[in-house]
C-alpha cells in the first residue's frame, strides 16, 4: 500500500509531556500516535464515537512496535506522520512517524483491530469505512 497519501498533523511538546530529564517521557509519544489517528479518522469523514454507535464497532490498538531514535523536548513543535500499510477485513497497520523539521526521532508500526463494541469480538471493517481508506471492495 506504498501509494497511500501520509496524513501529518502537528504537536507541541508541553512541560507535562516531559519526564525528570526534560525529554519526552516515551509513553507519550504513544499518545501523540493515537491523536494523528484520531485526526486521521477525523479527516475521513470517520468520527470514532459516531461509529460506535452508527456501526457497533471500535478500532482498538492490537500491537505497537516502536523505535526511539532522539529525544524531544518541551516546546518542540512535531509532526505526526500516518500512513496506512496494510488493511485486512479486521485489521489495518499504520506506519507512523515523529519529526522535528526533518529529524526522525521515532518510527513506529502500529495494528488496530475492529472490534465489535459490546463484546469486544473481532468484527469486520464495514464498507463505507473502507471506501473512506480509499480502499474498493
């Protein structure tokens, strides 16, 4: 799925998202990844609380392999890199990105599963989602 377009969205780094170090503290980049998909999905046309309720379904973190390579630190101005990767019927993989001008400073691949909201079963991506992914059936 190299073709797909990257959506991007900006962060600054806040004095809270720093540890005793000064530096990002490493689980909030993890929070950063999941505002880029939110703002992702936002973007689509996809509102997770109106799928939940539209469709009965949720898109929950499966796996997440990340790679710190630099720090941040308060105040730096970030930016979110998402690119979709890979979709399943239940599943899609996002490559995702964190940058400071041009400077990588993390990488990560994350799975999202849909799952149904009751049960927390694995569900199938319903097709107007795919077709928000650019994805034809």
């Amino acid at each position: 799925m190299s073709d797909m377009p990257t959506f991007t969205w900006p962060i600054r780094v806040y004095w809270e998202d720093t540890d005793a170090g000064g530096v990002v503290y490493y689980a909030n980049y993890l929070k950063f990844l999941e505002r880029a998909r939110t703002e992702w999905l936002t973007e689509l046309g996809l509102e997770q609380d109106e799928l939940a309720l539209r469709s009965g379904i949720l898109f929950v973190v499966r796996r997440v392999e990340a790679d710190y390579l630099r720090p941040a630190r308060f105040n730096d101005r970030l930016t979110v890199h998402c690119t979709l990767a890979e979709v399943q019927r239940a599943s899609l993989t996002m490559t995702q990105r964190i940058t400071r001008a041009t400077e990588e400073l993390m990488v990560a691949r994350v799975r999202v599963a849909c799952v149904t909201r009751q049960v927390f079963r694995p569900a199938r991506i319903p097709d107007f989602v795919m077709h928000a992914f650019g994805i034809g059936l």
